[in-house]
C-alpha cells in the first residue's frame, strides 16, 4: 500500500498473485474493484502483482474483505517483506517445463505470509522459483534464486544469490550448490535468518539489501553462512547440470500444453494497462471453459487451459475486448513503470513516453521489431527494468529552456548494452539527461542503425556490444553529456 502521488488521499493498492497464477473468479474481483473503487484501472506489474490506484482508506475494509472472499492478499505486496514469489507464468502447463515447481513456490509463499518474523526484514526481499528451459522469470535479478534442474536422478534447484537493480544492479551471484526441491523453503528460511540477523544490514537502508550481504562476504562466504545456519553442507552441484536458459521467453501466441488437447495464449499488454471492464471480461471468458488467467513479469497476460476447438473463438474474443494477439511483438516485450503522474520518485512520464517511442517505431519498421526490448524507468528504482532491456531509459531532469520559459526539462539517461538470459549483463548510461521531446527520435535512431546493419540473427544487445561508444552517440546523435544539464 503506498500513497498515490500528489498524497491527497488516494492510495496504489498492489495485489500479489504468486508465479502470476489466478483464477478467473480471483481475476474477476480484482476487475470490479478497479470499477468500482479504482477509476476503471489496473496495471500489471513486472513482479506478476496487479496495482489498483485511486482508492481511499474509507474503502480499505471493503476492499481487503472482496480480496480475503477469493483468496487473494496485499500482505507483503510493499513494505520491509518478502514480496511476491514471482515464477513462470505457465507453471503446471508449460510442455518444456522440468517439472513442476508450483507445490515447491507454494510452501515458500505460505511459510513467509504465515511468519511474522519475516515482516520486519532490512529491505525488501524478492524471491523467484521456477523450472521453465527459457528462464522467463528473470532470475538475474531477485534475491534469491531457485532455477531447476537435476542431478543423480533428483529433481531440485541450483542457488544464486543478491541480484536486483535499483541504483546499483547487480547480477545474482551462482552458489554452485544444488537444492533438492524438498529443501527449497528451508534453504530460502536460512538464507533470510543469516542476513537479517546480521545487525550491519540494519544501518543504513541504502546498503541493506541483500545484493549488499552478498558484495560484503562473497559467494563462497555466504554459502559457508548458509551451511552454518542449515548446521549441514550443501551438496555441490556439479558443471554439467548448472541450467542454462534457451527458447522463447515471453510465452506470447499459442502453446500447447501438457495437458492434452488443451493450449495456454499468450497476450500482449501494451504499457501494462488493463482497464477494469476488460478485466472482467477476461475472467469471464477464461471461466466459460474452465481457464484461469495468468501474469507474466513482461506485463503480459496468458489464458490458460483452453480446449482445441475453442482457440480462434477466444483469440478473436480478446481481440475484441482489446488486446489483439497479433498486435507488433515490440508491445508486449517493451515494459514502462507507473511513473508520473502517480508514482512519487518518478521524475518523467514512462507509460505515455513509451506509447509515443513504440508508436514512432512501429511507423517506421513496422513487423522489423521482433525481439527488442525497450524499458522506461520514472527513477533510478528501475521496477521498468532499464538496465536490462535493449535499450533503456531513465526518467532524471535537466536544465534547459521551454515554451514555459528556462529551468528544469524532464529528461533521460539512455542505457544500452544490457540483456537477461544467456547474455544477461547490466547496461551503461551512454547517453544522458536527454530531452523528453528528442527520446524518441534518438531511440529511432539507434534502432534504425541496427535493422540496418545487424548480422544473421544479431539481437540488439550484440549489435550495440561490437560498437564503441563514440559510434553510438554519433548514431544517435546526441550529446554523451549535455551542456549545462546539472539536475
């Protein structure tokens, strides 16, 4: 729960749903709240949360018992806690899966909801679990990461620790340990009680993260932490089982399940914004064929479980409550955070600059965008993923003149080189405090460059590797540094 910015009384209200997964009943409530209390919005999140804004603390008891009716629970959505266990979207169904984790996610989310020790941590915490081959939850970036694997016949985890972004990202860092799946909570409890209990961590809020815990005593001694928490060793886990990620990982379009005879759609979401009414229709859609709806980190949605002979009827049904499963693969693999005017550390629009960006790109490359990633960030916070997208912006200020006359501009710094995945890497501020009025053009610029110069099967993050800096700025045509932009 946090204030709405300008904080006159209105409230954002995040909702947690565990690896994304929801019924269409659960889903159906969060629509009507929005309608009902939330000016007919909601936005999907990039931690797999739906965020309500515009509700008042009259409306509080209300709200939280309509929530508490189907099972759903803001508990440890903000705040000091373990936030929302985020996983892949189509636990359970994905045909590639290892196995499934959702018994394993499950214990951890209930232990830490049920634990009241655990809300009063030095930071936020954020936890992920999965066994999907692409690794769509982005386990770069969370606290604590279990990625399956196996080993000895075993089904189980590996373990990285202390990734997230913010002002200093960093990579989660590889324990080289595997987890047997029946001790993922046990393990992701010790790691918890040794930092938290660590009172260095409790000094200052802007070191206290675990990414922190992690630079302060290295892999190898935190692992030596761990195993003296546990009073056992872990089991190394040896080179060839490490999991490396392949395939798609945004589960857009049609997949067939495991399931037979049953198939999960995925839809693109542009900007992340789901009308109240639409999400109602959603759910009940998802319900006439007993689907369940899921959210994917990339603010996307997935109906899952839908029969063969239902899949045009709801892909043109969707289509008409509108979002088109054929709409530029840019929309549902760009991400922007709530930003202004609603976030209070936003500094910039993100949603509506982004709308512009796509929209200007889609008018000049059209079908060419497939797989690039564009993320827009109102602050350093980076909920839009900057750092990690192919190209990303950072909301900041400069200095400037206006038709409103001289002062401050909103501005962006914009971040290439950065990816998750095989080729995860945080990006680098190449440009910086760019007018809002030139981000497009800049951002068309370099992308431009790269549809025309690109090798066979060349990402964009590869493209902007094999350029120096100078050749980038100069393709952009932006200064690195501008004059006088002292914010």
């Amino acid at each position: 729960l946090y204030q709405d910015k300008p904080k006159v009384g209105y409230f954002m209200l995040r909702v947690k749903a565990p690896s994304g997964i929801l019924t269409a009943r659960q889903y159906r409530r969060l629509g009507e709240l929005s309608v009902q209390f939330g000016r007919n919005y909601t936005e999907l999140s990039t931690r797999q949360n739906v965020q309500l804004h515009w509700l008042q603390i009259k409306q509080f008891p209300e709200v939280m018992a309509a929530l508490k009716d189907v099972g759903l629970t803001s508990l440890g959505g903000c705040g000091d806690a373990v936030r929302n266990v985020t996983g892949c979207p189509v636990a359970g169904l994905d045909a590639d899966e290892l196995f499934d984790c959702r018994p394993e996610l499950d214990e951890i989310v209930q232990f830490f909801l049920s634990e009241r020790d655990y809300f009063d941590l030095p930071r936020k915490h954020k936890i992920t679990i999965s066994t999907c081959a692409a690794q769509c939850n982005a386990p770069e970036i969370n606290c604590i990461v279990f990625v399956g694997t196996r080993q000895s016949g075993r089904d189980g985890f590996s373990l990285r620790v202390g990734g997230g972004l913010s002002s200093t990202p960093r990579l989660a860092r590889d324990l080289n340990v595997f987890i047997p799946r029946e001790n993922a909570r046990e393990v992701a409890q010790a790691i918890l009680d040794v930092w938290r209990t660590d009172l260095r961590y409790r000094l200052s809020r802007a070191k206290a993260r675990l990414k922190f815990f992690v630079d302060d005593y290295g892999p190898e001694g935190v692992l030596d932490a761990i195993q003296k928490q546990l009073g056992r060793p872990l089991e190394p886990l040896e080179p060839e089982n490490a999991p490396h990620p392949h395939g798609a990982v945004d589960h857009l379009g049609v997949h067939a399940q495991k399931q037979p005879g049953l198939h999960y759609i995925g839809f693109p979401v542009f900007l992340g914004k789901v009308t109240g009414e639409q999400t109602i229709a959603i759910a009940d859609l998802a319900e006439s064929f007993g689907g369940d709806v899921r959210l994917a980190r990339q603010q996307n949605f997935i109906i899952a479980n839908v029969p063969e002979a239902r899949l045009q009827h709801v892909i043109d049904e969707v289509g008409k409550i509108g979002f088109p499963l054929d709409a530029n693969a840019i929309r549902g693999s760009s991400l922007g955070c709530t930003g202004q005017p609603l976030c209070n550390y936003a500094v910039a629009e993100t949603k509506t600059r982004l709308e512009e960006i796509v929209l200007r790109l889609e008018d000049r490359f059209g079908d060419q965008l497939q797989g690039l990633k564009i993320g827009v960030d109102g602050c350093p916070h980076a909920c839009g993923h900057h750092w990690v997208s192919d190209i990303g912006l950072q909301g900041t200020t400069a200095r400037g003149d206006s038709a409103e006359g001289s002062g401050k501009l909103e501005a962006y710094e914009i971040y290439l080189r950065g990816g998750l995945g095989a080729d995860a890497e945080i990006g680098r501020p190449l440009l910086r405090r760019v007018p809002a009025e030139h981000a497009g053009e800049v951002v068309e610029r370099l992308v431009g460059a790269y549809l025309g110069e690109r090798t066979d099967g060349e990402t964009f993050q590869a493209f902007a590797k094999r350029k120096t800096d100078q050749e980038l700025i100069n393709i952009a045509g932006a200064e690195p540094v501008a004059a006088g932009s002292a914010a």
